[in-house]
C-alpha cells in the first residue's frame, strides 16, 4: 500500500511540475503554487492519461500531493461512453451565436505549431487519429425555419483535410503564412463539415508550421491543451513505429448537451432564479450599454478597436505574489476587480455589472466527466462589483461574487433564456474573460508560437458586449487586452479603459510598474 501511495504521489508531483512550470514537493499547495480552475482541469486530465482517476472537486478540496494521492484511485478502464443517438439540444453559448452572428459558418478557434523537420505522412495520421478519436468533430449543426435548433453525430465521416503548402522562390513566409491561414479559416461548414483542419506549411527557411483551425461550436481554449497533447502523443508514436494509443476520451458533448437541457427544469437550477433576479435588479446600465440583453444593436468586429498591454516579468511575479497574501481571493477575482475598478472609475460608477466568461466544466452530474472531452463548455454569468474602495476591496468583493455564483455559473445561460427579468436586465457592459496561466510545458515535436495568421473570425460577425478585456498569463507576462465597439464614442474607450486597468492593477505592486502597451 505504502508503495502505492509513493508512486502516485510520484506520478503527480510529475503532473504538478509539467502543468504548474514549477518545481514540486509533496507538501505543496496546489493554488499556492498558482493553480487555479482551468490548470485544475489540466491536472485532472493528464492524471487521466496517467492511469489516475482525479475530480477537480478532489483538488479542490485536497491542495497538496501528499492529500490528494490518499484519495486517488486507478482510472476504470471499462468501455469507452457510446455517442447519444439522434438529436441533440444546443447548449445557450451555441444558441447564441448560430442566432445572432450573420456569418456563424466563419467562427473559429485556432493554433499554431512550430515543428522540426517534420514527418509529414506521420504528422498527417497522427492528426486524422486524434480527430477520430475525440467525437466533437463529428457533431454537426442544424436550423428550423431559420432558427438554430439541434446537434447530432454524423456517422462514419470523411478525415478531415490535411494541406500541405511550401513556400515557392522568392515568396515571402509571413505572407504565405497568413494567405494560406486566412483560407484554412474561411472554409469549414458546421452544417456539412469539416468542422477541422489542419495545414502544413513549409517556410523555407522560416521553418515549418502546423496551422490547427476548428470551429468554435466544438472547441474551447481547455480543448486545445487535450488535443494539442493528443496530437504530440500519437505523433510520437508513430515516428517510433508504434500504433496510436491515446487516454480514453471524456463523456462525449452530446450527453452533457443534453443533460444541460434536461437539468433546465430541475429544482435546483429553479431555486437559482432569484439569486440572479437579485442580480439583475442590483445592477445598473454603464454609459456605454443602456440596452437589454436581448436588444444590443449589431457592432461589427471589423469595426471594432483593440488595445493591448504587458506587464513584464518581475511585476507580474509581484502581482502573483501579492494574490497569495490576500485569502480566499484568486487570480481571476484580483483581475475581475482591476477590470471593475477601471469600469466604475471611467463611467463614474460606484458599481459595475461585469460579464464574467469562465471554463464551465463543472461537476454537475454523477458518473460525467468531461475533463477530457473536447467541446465548447464556455459559459457566461454577470457578476455585480462595488468598486469605490479601490482594487484591492473591489477584488474582495468579486472574489465573494465568483464564491456565491452556485456551480460556477453554468445555469444562467439556460435560465436567461427562459426568464423574461433576466432578458429584459441591462447588458452588463463588460465582458471578462481571464485565459488562465500558460507554462509552456515540457518541449516537444510541436511547439506553440504566435505569429499573424489569418481571422479566427469573419470581419462581419458581431462583438457580444460594447466592451470585453481578455487577460492571460503567458512567459511569465500578464497579458491585457481590451476590446472596444465600433460605435462613437464607443471606439476612443479602449486605451483609456485599459490604462486604467493597469493603473489599478499597479496600486496592488507599487512601486513597480512595468508596463508596455
């Protein structure tokens, strides 16, 4: 037993270090460390592929090796969870954009792999392997009398392209790169397929990218940590000249779809109602959105202005530093209340209704597991911050929000839609979406870059909120990045809204203030 014990604590000190990019011991804290939900969730799933059954509530709740390998047990390995037949509900963050967006079909998420001398016929299977494998990317996507109303599987699907491209004399790779993504991105078909794909691109001396696009109906930011490591699993295997074995998928998408429109009625999801009624009735329209959830008018994302900033290293170590002092309050909430404050403070608003994005895996089902399954989980809820105390008790006070938001906010969605309070509620106007921490992980065959490919998005779809921050912390550097609508003065908003960011960021870390916009 006692040797049991010692490999798995053995097994997931290894897990820790590879997800958190830290040294671990058995007696550290997972969150001290700084873990949050979504690393959770990468913990969970790479325990998985270890032979380890982990929930994300186990974590929660057993914060060091040493407690959480007492209750970790062996991954079952029974038969792999039949697809649901027939039709399927769609979920509200699917609804939403199959309803609203004029051109749903160009609605993406994408990434790019740089990779050595690659394989190509094995980089080639390897892909067509994982894609087989995870079950979202054979869910396609339907509409009655010009309404989106259902998801199903389609059976014994073609594998989806795989392009080869290289770079003739005399052309230049980033121009290449980014003809050559722009076209990946504008050609997948959610109602037909391929819903994925993949191009290979040869840029000479530049080297070689993999250029990943999928629709965002099947895909989140948590999907692509599984089949970016999917895909470097059986592509390593199959350079060694082995068969393809991947870690068995999670519960696939179109049970938890439709469980989530089943739980629609459950008592539970009911007793909620007035908590977000609360809500609503607390919340006050910004300057900048004075309409309701259900009559925003149409902003263009091509006329849209953006803003971005950094904060280097040594502040953002600062700024981690100082969310450990502070109890009970992550990273999320610290930057969720540096949001608000920046809100309230160029509004002139004691409090700011904030739309919060978050990963929405939530255990909300026995015997459901989908920490790795492929699919789109995003879910949206709005969250009510004072912020006339500054950062430091608005990060308090969104922190208490975030505790109080039951399951993590996954059943607003299916309420809004049924609720004619919540419809009729103002918008907030800001939208938060923190991307968690990337570490980089251990290297590999296909490696993560960031260079200018091609639009995720068609130039004609529509923003969802008159504002939206998105921040992640990545190399070490957290990343801001706001997002303004095209309406005037609407676009003359970003800059000013994310300077003030930083700044209440910076009341937190003074006296450093490395900043770079």
């Amino acid at each position: 037993m006692a040797t049991d014990i010692r490999r798995t604590e053995d097994l997931l000190v290894d897990i820790w270090s590879e997800v958190l990019g830290v040294e671990v011991t058995r007696s550290d804290n997972f969150f001290d460390l700084g873990g949050d939900s979504i690393l959770a969730i990468q913990v969970v799933a790479k325990a998985a592929a270890a032979g380890l059954a982990v929930g994300p509530t186990q974590l929660i709740s057993h914060q060091t090796v040493a407690e959480l390998a007492l209750v970790t047990s062996e991954v079952d390995g029974g038969a792999r969870v039949p697809l649901p037949e027939g039709s399927l509900p769609l979920t509200a963050i699917q609804r939403e954009l199959l309803r609203r967006q004029p051109h749903p079909e160009h609605y993406n998420q994408s990434v790019l792999l740089a990779c050595e001398q690659p394989d190509v016929e094995a980089l080639r299977a390897a892909f067509h392997a994982v894609v087989a494998h995870h079950d979202a990317f054979a869910l396609r996507f339907g509409v009655t009398d010009g309404e989106p109303a259902w998801q199903w599987y389609e059976r014994d699907t073609e594998p989806p392209p795989f392009d080869v491209v290289t770079t003739r004399v005399g052309e230049d790779p980033a121009t290449l790169l980014q003809r050559c993504t722009a076209r990946s991105q504008a050609t997948l078909d959610p109602g037909a397929g391929p819903v994925v794909r993949a191009t290979l691109l040869d840029l000479g001396p530049a080297g070689h990218r993999l250029f990943l696009v999928a629709h965002h109906l099947v895909v989140d930011s948590v999907s692509w940590r599984i089949l970016i490591d999917d895909l470097t699993t059986a592509y390593r295997q199959l350079r060694a000249g082995r068969p393809v074995a991947l870690p068995p998928p999670g519960t696939p998408f179109g049970t938890w779809a439709r469980l989530m429109a089943e739980h629609a009625g459950d008592p539970d999801c009911g007793g909620e109602l007035d908590l977000w009624r609360d809500r609503a009735a607390r919340s006050s329209a910004l300057p900048w959105a004075d309409h309701s959830r259900d009559r925003w008018p149409a902003q263009r994302i091509d006329e849209a202005t953006t803003w971005s900033a950094e904060l280097d290293e040594d502040t953002t170590s600062l700024l981690l530093a100082r969310v450990r002092r502070l109890p009970d309050v992550p990273v999320e909430a610290v930057l969720l209340g540096a949001v608000a404050t920046a809100a309230g403070r160029c509004a002139d608003a004691g409090s700011v209704t904030i739309d919060v994005e978050r990963h929405g895996r939530e255990p909300l089902f026995p015997e459901v597991d989908v920490s790795r399954t492929v699919g789109w989980f995003t879910q949206v809820h709005p969250v009510v911050v004072p912020v006339s105390g500054g950062t430091g008790r608005a990060a308090e006070a969104a922190a208490r929000e975030l505790r109080s938001t039951p399951c993590g906010g996954v059943r607003f969605g299916l309420l809004a839609a049924r609720d004619e309070v919540l419809a009729g509620a103002p918008l907030p106007g800001v939208l938060f979406n923190y991307l968690g921490r990337a570490t980089g992980g251990q290297a590999g065959p296909l490696t993560e870059v960031a260079e200018p490919v091609g639009p995720d998005r068609e130039p004609a779809n529509l923003l969802t909120h008159p504002v939206e921050f998105i921040a992640a912390i990545d190399g070490g550097r957290l990343h801001i990045t706001v997002t303004c609508a095209g309406m005037a003065p609407e676009r003359s908003r970003a800059e000013p809204l994310g300077r003030a960011c930083v700044a209440a960021l910076a009341e937190l870390v003074e006296p450093a203030t490395g900043v770079r916009s």
